[in-house]
C-alpha cells in the first residue's frame, strides 16, 4: 500500500509552509497542514491520512494530548513527532505512548524523508504480520478440520471444549491422522492464541539432543555447547509446547518432563537455577501409552499427568463418509497451484478412494491426490492419474490385510462382514458365496456384537 496523503501539524507558519512544499516536491506527496491540534482532529473527521506529522511543543492542544486522540481513534496511524533539541526527553516518553519516529528541528527534509519511509514500510510489516495472524487462526479454527463423518463431530466437540481450558491434552492417532492439526486448532481456539504454539517431534533428532531442545543449556555444559540456549519450554512461554511421538522419550527425560509439568519451572543442563514457565502442553503419540506404561516403558506417574483430557482420532477407513469432502478439498487446492481446469473425480476414481485402506490415513490421500493433479490431461481425475496401489485395483484382502498387517482372524472377519454388507445383510446368500454353513454367520454375528459391547 502506497503512502499518498500526510498532514503535517506546526503552529509555525514558515515551517508549515517549508515542509508541505518540500515533501510535495520530494516526496510526490499529497500534503495538508493544520495550524494546532484540534485544526488536525477535524481535518481527520473528514479526510483519510497515511500519516501524521505533528510538533510537539504547541499552545492549548500539545502534540502529547494529539497523540493520545490519534492512537485511541485510529492505532495503526504512523505519528512521527517534531522536537527542539530541550525536549527530546519528552518526544521520547511520546514514542513509549505510541508515536512512531521523531526528528529534531531545524528540520532536515532529506532526513525527514527517509524517517517517513521507514516508518512506513514498519506500519504495513505490522499490518502484514496481522493479516498472517488473521489467516492463520481462520485456517487452524477447529470447524475448518474437514469431517462431517460422526466420529469428526465428536473430535470437533472435544476440541471446542477443552480449547478455552489450560488443561493438559493427549491425541492419539496413526500416522497422518492430523493429530499436529488438532492440537493447532486448540491453541488457536484458546486465550493462548497470540503468544507461541511450537511444535517438536521427539522422536525426530538424536535421543541425547532431546533435553537440550527440550530444556535448554548452559554455555560450556556438555561438548559442542558453545553458548547458553533456551529450550523450547521457554520459547513457548505464554504460549503452547506440542511434544509429538512423546511415547519414544528416554525415561531420563520423562522424569524432567513431569517435573516441569508438577512445578511449572525448567532448569537448563549445567545450571543449578530454576526458570518459571507458564505453558500449555499438548502431547500425541501413535501408539497406546497405556500400554506402554503396564509394559514398563513409559512412567506411570507421567502417563496419569498426560492423560488429563485425551482425543482419539480416528483413522481414515473408520470414516470414509469424509474421504469425498477431503478428495475434493485437496484437489481445489492442488489445481489450484498447478493451474489447471480440473472440474472433479470420476466415479471410478472415487471408488477407489473409498475402497482402499488408507494406511497412511489424510496425508497418504492428500499426496495421492496432489499426484494425480500433475498426472491428470483431462477435466477429470480418472484412475490412471492415481498412484499404482489404487490404480491397479488391488484385491480387498491384500489391501485390507497385507498394508496394514491384521492377523488372519481379523481379514477373515472383515472380508465376512463386507460380503454381508454387499448382500444387505441376507445370510443364505453370503453363506453361499462364502461356502460355509448359514449357522456360521449367526454365530460370527453374535460374537461381533460380544466384542463390541466392550
């Protein structure tokens, strides 16, 4: 946005004069002037100004006093104050109420100018750090997490209320389920939203660099310390810590997580003080903590400090009313930054999609997606543009068994209740297709709703 019109403020006539031709001839700016301060306030009442030129030192209405108006009317308006050199004390106490600049008189108008720059190209980096802000809340927002299958409703539920909470959190989910997304949505949804959300994989570097990032260090505290760092604790300060694959933490380090989570303060390696944090933790994992912790690899006293309000995620072929909503989704985006007229997905495209297992659950059907928008030549996706798994129509049981290694039983199981479902339920025919006694199927039945009970 181009900086066009400034009113300058002076009740000094020559010097009013000076600068509205300088900055005019200079500048290429549309200037106005005003005489004193309440001349300015009306002149703002009807005409829109980029910034404001404004001596300090004037009878009845000061600079000081214009100031205060100007910031409670309009904030984001630059204000560069104008000062004789006895009253820099006092042009500096303006810059700690909201002025933006201020330069000493006589007035150098090369100076002048290149102050109003600065202060300019500063104003619309503000402005473009608020709209970044703006777009990145509207995108995290929990209701912008695409699902409308029953099971993302419930997710959707779970994050609303415990987002304005400062209580502990615990996603669960494979890999790929959007477990990052959610614990975003949380932050973004709670009183936290302006300070830090910083994510960490625990399980992405060096288990012996763990605590460093973690909790910080202290110059000289190990070999390769070379200076005194923050840990990521005290980054997030204000804000929310979120510790993924928190299940593959070496046990050392469980023991200073619960510490910080009981006493709210760290204490970095080789040092012997102890920092106050005020910080919300999101923890996720895939895989079952609680298990791990009757198993002996995960503390008890930390699983019970985590497990304050956990959120289980579902995986993508428990909820495959979704896949159409989230197919479609990221084919507007990826079209969109290929640019090209992709109208939609062919019905046996789709049909794949819903068939296959999805082991890699959202983010596996995203890259598939964004695949098949670089392959696709015609208005739509067909299932030639899809990857090799899906495109050759791999049989059921492979799919549904090998990718994600169930047990015989468990293939078993779901490929009869598949046969049930594609015959509405009608046990004489899926016997007979199945070539096992009817009996059998009343029996598989009963034995299903048994284990679902629990």
């Amino acid at each position: 946005m181009e900086l066009k019109k400034i009113l300058v403020v002076d009740d000094e006539a020559p010097l009013r004069e000076i600068l509205q031709r300088g900055l005019t001839q200079m500048g290429g700016y549309c200037v106005e002037v005003a005489q004193n301060g309440q001349e300015a306030i009306d002149k703002m009442e009807r005409e829109i100004f980029d910034l404001i030129l404004t001596d300090l030192m004037m009878p009845e209405m000061d600079g000081m006093e214009l100031l205060k108006i100007i910031k409670g009317t309009r904030p984001d308006l630059p204000v560069i104050m104008m000062t004789a050199y006895g009253s820099i004390d006092t042009a500096v106490e303006a810059m700690k109420i909201g002025a933006n600049d201020y330069i000493t008189k006589p007035v150098d108008l090369r100076d002048l100018m290149l102050r109003i720059s600065k202060v300019h190209q500063e104003n619309l980096l503000l402005q473009e750090n608020r709209l970044l802000r703006q777009e990145v809340r509207k995108k995290f927002q929990f209701s912008n997490i695409i699902g409308k299958s029953r099971k993302m409703q419930d997710v959707f539920t779970l994050i609303e209320k415990v987002a304005p909470s400062n209580s502990t959190v615990i996603i669960y989910g494979g890999s790929g389920t959007g477990k990052e997304l959610v614990a975003k949505a949380i932050h973004y949804h709670s009183p936290r939203a302006e300070h830090p959300f910083i994510p960490f994989n625990c399980s992405a570097i060096p288990e012996t660099l763990v605590e460093s990032e973690l909790f910080g260090h202290m110059k000289g505290a190990f070999t390769g310390a070379v200076q005194t760092k923050k840990g990521l604790f005290e980054e997030a300060n204000g804000g929310t810590l979120f510790l993924d694959e928190i299940a593959t933490l070496l046990p050392s380090v469980q023991v200073k997580l619960l510490r910080v989570l009981q006493e709210k303060e760290v204490m970095k390696i080789g040092s012997t003080e102890r920092t106050k944090i005020d910080v919300r933790m999101i923890a996720a994992t895939n895989e079952d903590l609680e298990a791990n912790m009757k198993k002996g690899k995960f503390r008890e006293d930390l699983f019970y400090r985590l497990h304050v309000f956990p959120i289980f995620l579902p995986d993508l072929k428990d909820r495959k009313e979704d896949i159409p909503l989230l197919a479609y989704h990221f084919l507007d985006l990826y079209a969109k930054e290929a640019r090209k007229e992709i109208k939609g997905i062919s019905k046996e495209a789709m049909d794949l999609l819903l068939d296959y297992a999805w082991p890699g659950n959202v983010r596996e059907l995203e890259n598939a997606i964004e695949r098949a928008v670089i392959m696709a030549e015609g208005e739509l996706l067909v299932p030639q543009d899809l990857p090799k798994d899906l495109a050759e129509g791999t049989s059921f049981l492979i799919r549904r068994g090998v990718k994600e290694r169930k047990s015989l039983d468990e293939i078993k199981a779901e490929y009869i209740l598949q046969i049930l479902k594609e015959t509405n339920g009608n046990k004489k025919i899926a016997a007979d297709i199945l070539k096992v006694n009817p009996r059998t199927l009343y029996r598989f039945e009963k034995k299903e709703r048994f284990k679902e009970s629990f």
